[in-house]
C-alpha cells in the first residue's frame, strides 16, 4: 500500500468526519467482496501473476459486471485485503484476504457478512427510533414483528442468518481465546462447561491448553448443539473424543444444566438483562446445590467496562450499543455492576482479571 488510511479515532476536526465516511465506503467494497465470495476465487491465483476479473468471474458467473468489480477490488487494497501485482489489472490476496475464504477456521468471512449485512444495517437504522421512545423493543423486534434475537434465528427463513452469527462468534474467541486462557489458571478444575458455547471454540482453546481437565460440555440450545455436536473445533486440535461432549438444554431451566467445578459464560450476560442475569447465574448455582460442600466457580468474560480511559473501552463502548439494538435491555457491564448481580444471585466476587483483550474476566465462587 502507498499509505495508511487515517483513522477516526486518531484525527479531528474534518479530517475526522471525511475519514468516518471514507472507510464506511471502504467497508461497504469489503462487505461486497465477502457476500460475493470473491477469496474464493481469488485463493487460487498465482502468486507472481494473479488474477484479472475476468479470471476471478471465470465462466460460471457471466453476468457479473466486470468494470464494477474491478472498482471494487481496487477499493479493496486501501482496506489490505487484495494487492494490484504487474499493472493495475492482477490481483492476489494479502494475508488478511486469504482469511476470507469461506472455509478459514477464522470464519472471517461470516463476521463481515452479518456486519455489514441487510438484517444488521436493518436493525442500526432502528437505533434512532429507539431513542426518541417511538416503538417498543429492541432493533431487532422492530423489524421482525417483535420476535426476540434467539427467536428470530430459529427462523426457517433466516438460518443462513443464524449460520452468520454462530462464525463471529467463532471470530471473537479466536480473536482473544489464547490470552484470556493464558491469563487465568483452567487446569485447577476436573470439569468445566461452557455455558452458550455454540461450536465450541473456546472451551476447545481451554482443554488444549490445560489436558489435566477430564471433562468439558458444550452447553446450548438444542438448534445449536444439533448443528456442532460432531465437534470439530475439538477435532481439529486432535482433543480426545472423551474429553469433551455436547448436551442441549436452557440455561433458565436449572435442572437442564449438568453440574461442573467450573462454568464460562463468554458474551452471555451482555445478550440480558439484569434480572434474566440473575436468573442464568441462580440456575447454575442452583444445579450444583446437591454438591454439599463443594464450591462451585464461574467465569463472566466479557467486554467490561474498565475505570478511567482504559484503551479498550471504545470497543466495549461500541459493542453496547449493538447490544442495545440487538437485544432487548442488554447491555456491557462495570466491575461493579458484575458483582451486583453475583451477589443477588448467591455468588462472591473471588478476583477481576482486567486482561483488555478487549474481553476481561470476573471470576467468582459459591460454596454449597
């Protein structure tokens, strides 16, 4: 690249407003560039002489307008996703756009795809609605006829939807799953669930990393577990099928819950409420209540909102206001407002893990 786009973040004045309208035009040639699958295409290409449109289209898609995609690609080199090698006319991916591809364990490609897609853009419209109090519900009731987030991607008509959102999951765990679990001790507990672990990303960078942990459940809805339960994240770290095992359920219903010395609950609180909070973390305690004697430990990761000007909090400060429109009365929570909600529900705050990843870690206890 000649030069580095300036960011928004780094910049005032108009330079700011110009650089916000700037990269969205960007990002919308990128969003283009993944619903069309062009890494895909482009995967192929030699890397000493690429690939012209007309290659990338191939014979399958004639239709395709050939000078537009072109203008697109070009765009797509100031976001470093595709490289112009010879002339203006060949291109090949970067490293970043080899990750696009739609089998790259990242699932890159899904992240951008409900990003910048037409439910999401759909629902962030909702958002000035919301505050002027015209309407009731969340963006996403607005435009679906009030049915709730989970609702919603049990839709017939919006599995593929559904699909989008369970590979940016799998983005944010790959994004930060090495640090959070290097930062924090895994290998004290014999058993350990993942509470709306969808594929089960995370708890496989756990049980990879700590091999002294016998057991770890996936636990989700069933939709979810019918989709993932053949395990291939655990599969693809070479984890015995003995260690680890899929098991459906509520996460309301405490008796759907199997009892464990430790449970994760990555970027499940923030899709709630305060008083549903409540009730996720009392059935968890409450499925461990014939263990007398026994302490029961979880883990609330998410983007905590950190004091002062921590570097991390315009990510967290981002990702609440998606919440908000996403999901009815959610939210990203402080230090403080995390171990509200311990207490009300019978656990003690044991020790705050600030890792900024953006994701830091509450760790907290209850003796049966």
């Amino acid at each position: 690249m000649a030069f580095a786009p300036i960011s928004p973040l780094t910049v005032d004045g108009l330079p700011k407003f110009l650089s916000i309208g700037y990269h969205h035009l960007i990002n919308q040639a990128i969003y283009t560039f993944a619903e069309l699958g062009i890494a895909d295409r482009l995967i192929h290409a030699p890397s000493d002489h690429g690939f012209t449109v007309q290659e990338i289209i191939g014979d399958d898609q004639p239709q395709w307008n050939r000078d537009l995609l072109y203008r697109i690609l070009r765009a797509c080199i100031y976001g470093g996703i595709v490289e112009s090698i010879h002339d203006d006319k060949h291109f090949i991916l970067t490293a970043s756009g080899s990750m696009m591809t739609s089998d790259h364990p990242s699932h890159v490609r899904d992240f951008i795809r409900l990003v910048f897609g037409p439910t999401s853009n759909s629902c962030n419209l909702q958002l000035p609605n919301m505050v002027r109090g015209e309407g009731t519900g969340s963006g996403i009731a607005r435009v679906s006829g009030g049915m709730d987030m989970y609702t919603f991607m049990t839709q017939p008509d919006q599995q593929e939807f559904a699909r989008l959102f369970s590979g940016a999951t799998t983005v944010l765990s790959m994004q930060n799953g090495s640090e959070l679990v290097t930062n924090v001790d895994f290998g004290r507990f014999k058993t350990m669930i993942d509470i709306g672990g969808n594929r089960g990303t995370f708890l496989a960078q756990i049980l990879e990393s700590y091999p002294s942990i016998q057991q770890g459940i996936v636990f989700d809805l069933p939709h979810v577990i019918d989709q993932f339960k053949n395990g291939e994240e655990f599969e693809l770290r070479k984890i015995h099928k003995d260690k680890w095992n899929f098991v459906s359920g509520n996460v309301f219903d405490s008796s759907a819950i199997p009892s464990a010395d430790a449970y994760v609950l990555k970027h499940i609180l923030h899709n709630f409420d305060d008083s549903q909070c409540v009730k996720i973390l009392s059935s968890i305690r409450e499925a461990n209540e014939n263990q007398k004697g026994k302490s029961t430990t979880i883990f609330i990761i998410d983007h905590i909102i950190l004091p002062g000007g921590s570097l991390s909090n315009w990510q967290t400060h981002a990702l609440d206001v998606i919440m908000a429109i996403l999901f009815e009365n959610a939210r990203e929570r402080t230090q403080d407002e995390c171990e509200q909600l311990l207490k009300k529900a019978g656990f003690e705050l044991k020790q705050m893990y600030p890792i900024q990843a953006p994701d830091s870690i509450i760790e907290a206890i209850v003796i049966h």
